[in-house]
C-alpha cells in the first residue's frame, strides 16, 4: 500500500549562522589580510545572532513575506492542490499562506547560534529551489534594508553637518558618514 499510494515527501535543508555587521567586516578584512578581534567579537555577536535569528525566522515565516515570495516566483500553481477553487483572493492567498508554512520549518541553536531552514515538497527538485528563492529573498530584504537605513544616515548627518559651525564636531560627524558610507557598500 505504502509502496503505490503514499506520496514521498522530500526535504532540502539549508542552514545559516547571521553575523553582526563588525563580525562580516571582520571576515572580510580577513580575508583581505587585516587583523580578527578573536573571542571578544564572538561574545558580544552571540546576543546579536539569537537576536538576528528571531528576527530572520519572523521574517520568514511572516505573511507578506511568504505570499510575496509565492508571487515574485510564480509558484501558485505549484503549491496549490489541483481543482481546489477559493472564494476570494484572500482566502486563496491565506491557504497559500498555511501550505507553505506547512512546509518551512525554521529551527534556531543556541548551541551554535544558527538557524536551521528546511523545506518539504513531494518533488525533489522544487523543494530545492524554493528554499533557495527563500534565503535569496531574505538576504536581499536584509540586504535593502541595510542599504536604505545607511542612507538615511548619510542623509540625516549630511543635514546636521550644514547647521554645525564647530569644525571638530563637523570633522567626527564626517567620520560617521564615511562609516555610514562604507556600511552602504557592504550591503
């Protein structure tokens, strides 16, 4: 019976450690060759990961986010069962909503401060490619958000630095801005 009859349920599992934005500077000027601050970036980054982590899992589990990321993908067809019809848009995009959630499971370690994303689907290959539309949407949410609060920032100093007259506040206002700067462009 099992053998005919019972549909086989693949899983793609994928999984992410979120970094405070001194830990990814710190990976990249590892990378280019500067100095690592060690054990002190890791214990003050633990509180941000957990932190980060709730975050990320609250975005990915958020309603706007699934049905936006069903949407951009074109996956309706997908995820809905065959011949099922709804009463309205909304009912449709709820029960989208519910499947999809069905599927994601989002588990956070403390252990090693990461997050564990899995996805479930009958076909192997399509539960591959929407958790990777999943990570992919999230880090490019993420991503924007950076960029766009950065911004902000630089306009905001920029604005304060046209109404200050004092030169040594005007020149650390100057370094918040290329801070800011260079916050956009890791982004």
């Amino acid at each position: 019976f099992s053998k005919y009859q019972l549909i086989r349920w693949y899983q793609a599992i994928a999984i992410i450690k979120p970094m405070t934005p001194q830990q990814t500077a710190g990976r990249l000027q590892g990378l280019l060759g500067g100095a690592n601050l060690g054990m002190l970036s890791d214990f003050v980054g633990s509180q941000y990961n957990s932190d980060a982590a709730q975050e990320y899992i609250t975005i990915l589990t958020s309603f706007s986010f699934v049905t936006a990321l069903v949407e951009r993908h074109h996956l309706e067809a997908e995820v809905l069962p065959p011949g099922k019809s709804y009463p309205g848009l909304d009912a449709r995009q709820w029960a989208i909503y519910r499947i999809m959630l069905g599927r994601l499971r989002c588990d956070y370690s403390v252990k090693n401060s990461s997050i564990t994303l899995s996805f479930q689907d009958p076909s192997r290959d399509r539960a591959r490619r929407i958790l990777g539309y999943e990570i992919d949407d999230l880090r490019e949410k993420l991503r924007s958000r950076e960029v766009r609060n950065a911004a902000d920032a630089v306009a905001s100093l920029n604005q304060q630095v046209k109404k200050i007259s004092d030169i040594l506040l005007v020149r650390e206002i100057y370094e918040l801005i290329a801070t800011q700067i260079q916050r956009q462009q890791l982004a």
